[in-house]
C-alpha cells in the first residue's frame, strides 16, 4: 500500500512540475474583429480582448457582416469605437490591416487609430476617389501609398473584396484581392498612437458633419503581425 501511494504522489509531483514548466498562452500583438455578433459588443476574438466600447446607430448586423448606412445626422452615425490598448501600437514593427469589405464609392474612412496633424501618428485604411488607400504615419514622417501613389479604381462597388495595407521594415504596400496593387519604398519610423482609440466606419466623435463616414458592409476587420 506504501508502495502504491509513493508512486502516486510521485506521479502527482510529475504533473505538477510539467504544468509549471509548460508555458501560458499568451494573445498575438493586434486584434481579430469578425463582427458576427447581432448585439452588444464587437468582440475581439485575438485574445486582446479589444472589444468595441460604443457602436454608432446607423449600423446594423446581420450575424455575418455589419453594414454602415449613410449618414443622415448624428443619430445615424455609423462609427465604432475601441479603447487604445497596447496591442494596438504597433511601434516599429512590421504589421498588417485586413479588411474585407463590400464598399460604395465615396471617400471614406474604413479603420483608423490615431489623428492626422502635424505631430499627430496614425495608422488608417480608407477610400479616397474610388480608391483604397493605406497610411502609416509615424516619427519618419507620413507615408501614404494606393491613391496617394497615383493606384486609382481598385474600389469595385457592390463586390466584396479583400484589402490588405502592409507595413514592412523597407516597404508599405496596398494589396486587394491578393494582388499586391501599389507599393512604395518607405519607413514611417515608430506609429506612437497611445491614448488614441480605434475607429471603424468614419473619424472619431467631434468630428462635426465631417466624419468621413464608410458606407457599405464589413465582414471583418484584423490588425496583426
């Protein structure tokens, strides 16, 4: 009986230190937004837990996708919010905003995080002239590519595609539909945009009758590495 109790304090001794050396999962830097919910929250599904914290009225959900009416006042104002978080930073590192998107032709601000000025950092995916465009803004200056590089009619209406705007150590790119569409040499330094939120649909609150809104459906929106 001795015998049979030492080898299962034994086996539990094993187990623990196998738990105890077996490493947390921890979440990937940026956030997964799948917007499949038809109420409450968009959640972050990364494991960031980057969840929205206010969803603007002129959206509705369908369980696949959230569409974006125009906006006809500020009580139709189709604009998501989330809080700044550190895995929205993305500092120096090489990262990717995916969106697939079925948009209408206007300029329009799809998802950003940061202000434009003159101090200000941001990164952003929007529409300008029936175009996508990708912005990094940064401490190396504000690098633009997509319509800001002369790419134009990559917007195709009432078709869902599937935009990408990417930041690598050398080079910012704008790829739809898996074809790399525009790409400029370019290091936008450090994106510093603590204490600014993500916002999805149009600029953030205060922006008057000049949000930029996006009008059309998302099926999902990522930030990662």
């Amino acid at each position: 009986m001795r015998v049979h109790r030492t080898m299962a304090a034994a086996a539990v001794a094993m187990a623990f230190v196998m738990l105890l050396a077996t490493p947390a999962s921890a979440a990937v830097w940026g956030a997964n937004w799948q917007m499949n919910e038809t109420s409450g929250a968009m959640r972050d599904s990364s494991g960031n837990n980057s969840n929205s914290s206010s969803i603007g009225a002129g959206i509705s959900r369908n369980g696949s996708s959230y569409v974006f009416a125009a906006p006809g006042g500020p009580g139709s104002r189709g604009i998501i919010t989330v809080p700044d978080k550190a895995n929205l930073r993305p500092g120096t590192g090489t990262f990717t905003i995916e969106a697939r998107l079925l948009p209408k032709i206007g300029d329009r601000n799809i998802v950003q995080k940061g202000t434009y000025s003159s101090t200000a950092h941001q990164w952003k995916m929007e529409i300008v002239n029936s175009s996508y465009n990708c912005i990094f803004k940064g401490s190396g200056g504000d690098q633009r590519v997509g319509n800001a590089t002369g790419v134009k009619n990559t917007v195709k209406p009432g078709v869902w595609q599937t935009v990408k705007c990417e930041r690598t150590p050398t080079q910012i790119r704008l790829v739809v539909d898996g074809q790399v569409r525009a790409t400029k040499n370019a290091n936008p330094g450090s994106i510093g945009t603590s204490g600014k939120p993500v916002t999805i649909g149009g600029k953030a609150n205060g922006c008057g009758t000049h949000c930029d809104w996006y009008v059309g459906s998302i099926d999902y929106i990522k930030v990662y590495r």
